[in-house]
C-alpha cells in the first residue's frame, strides 16, 4: 500500500490530504494513501528511515523544514537553486521543489505575459526564492523589495540578475507585483505587504501567494484601483500536481484536487 504524507509544524492547516486522496479515488488507486503528521524539526532526523520503513514513499515539506531537507535528501537543480525542498522521494532519497512549477504554470493558466516584463516581488523568504528562480526561467526582468537588508542582501547574492528594490514608491514602473511574504495572510486579513495609500497602474496585475482569504486586503486594495487581482489558489493546487506527476509519473486529475479543496475551503 503506497504511502504519501506531508510534514510540518505546524501542520493542521494543510490541506494536502484533501487534494491528493481526491486524486486517488478518482484514479481508482484504492489502496493509496495521504496524510498529515506534524514533525519537530528535532525529529526529522529520526523519523524520516522509520517512515521509509513504514511504507511511505514520498513527503511533502512544508514550515520549517523545506531549508533542513537538504540536509537529508539529494536535492535536484530546482531544489538546490531555491535553497528548500518541499517534496521528497523516499525511493530515490531526492527532493525537488514544485513551488516555482506551480506559480509559472498558474500565472501561465492566467495568460500573464512573463518574458521581457518588469515584475516586483515582495518578500525575500522561500517562496520568494522559488519565484525568482521560476520567473527567471520565461525572461522576465525581476526587482525585489525587502523590509529587511540582511535577506534582501542574501537573496541578491544567490540571484545576481535580479534588481535591488529600496522602497514601495515607484509601483507604477512594474507590469506584475508578486505578493511572497505572508503579510495578510488569516488571521491577520487586515494587513497589507504594501500599506496603503499606494498607486498602482490599472495595466498592473497583482498576484498574492496568500490562499486563505481567497481575497486578501492587498488584492482589495488594488482591485478598488482597475488592477486584475489573482490569489494563490490555483498555486497550491498546481504545485500538488507537479509532486504528484514527480513521484507518480502519471498525469494529475488538476480540476478533480481543485474542486476537492474548493469544497474543503468554502
């Protein structure tokens, strides 16, 4: 009986399991399974050869593990660029990150041009990493804006094509702005990365990773000004279907999880 799971802490937010064992009763593998353990990052070690031992052969990676993966697992070219895993096989002992597959394809399903555009990301963390490195992929020209330096800084020296952003007072030179921190994101819907009052071009779309609220503050504040507003939805479904054509090769039922965790969400 195939065994997945996704590990984390804290992990009861996941909605993972809901995607993937949606997938598995439609595709018929009965006998496939999906779940959610919480795991201390001072149980990693220990417990990831149980759980190969136990029948699991893959793992999704959520906080705080994505950077301490590549401590335990051979990380592929996407993996080791980004700097965290957030899927392993625990076949091969190899990670991958599916996290920039899932934002370009998603902005891809949007029809947002990408190549030769000037897009703003916001934030310097993981999720950040994993939208340079993909939007570098399509010839996108990429800006980055941080509150802190010392990440900014640290961002700049793994990604040396990228450009430097020092405020938020010059939005309307910019075709996309990428929401990757977790500013706004519930409880704390009444936050914003980008603290009004701002103006951005109508022309600019604005694209939050946030996924929970659907709509958050920042995509309101910017839908109130005629830009096009997308939310990281359609991100977290299509990373999970690029995890699980990785350890599946098999292709992924996208609408079957996306209705599944619409269902979970509403």
């Amino acid at each position: 009986m195939p065994k997945l799971a996704v590990i984390g802490d804290p992990i009861e937010h996941s909605l993972s399991p809901v995607m993937f064992n949606a997938a598995f009763q439609v595709l018929g593998w009965l006998d496939w399974t999906y779940e959610k353990i919480q795991v201390k990052p001072s149980e990693l070690k220990s417990l990831l050869p149980k759980l190969k031992s136990e029948g699991y052969i893959g793992l999704n990676v959520t906080i705080p593990h994505k950077q301490a993966m590549l401590n335990f697992f051979e990380p592929d070219t996407p993996a080791r660029a980004i700097g965290g895993i957030n899927a392993v096989d625990l076949r091969t002992h190899t990670g991958t990150n599916t996290d920039w597959v899932g934002l370009i394809d998603d902005l891809r399903a949007h029809s947002i041009k990408l190549k030769g555009q000037r897009i703003l990301i916001v934030g310097a963390g993981g999720a950040a990493r994993a939208a340079i490195y993909g939007l570098y992929q399509t010839g996108a020209h990429i800006s980055v804006f941080n509150r802190t330096p010392e990440r900014l800084n640290a961002v700049i020296h793994d990604f040396p094509f990228i450009t430097p952003e020092t405020s938020l007072n010059s939005l309307q030179n910019y075709q996309v702005i990428l929401n990757c921190t977790p500013v706004g994101m519930y409880p704390h819907v009444d936050e914003s990365p980008i603290p009004p009052p701002f103006r951005i071009p109508k022309s600019t779309v604005v694209y939050d990773l946030i996924y929970r609220p659907r709509q958050t503050k920042l995509m309101r504040l910017a839908a109130a000004q005629g830009c096009r507003v997308i939310g990281g939805f359609g991100m977290l479904i299509r990373q999970g279907a690029a995890a699980f054509e990785w350890w599946t090769g098999q292709p992924a039922p996208l609408e079957v999880m996306r209705m599944a965790v619409e269902k979970e969400l509403a």
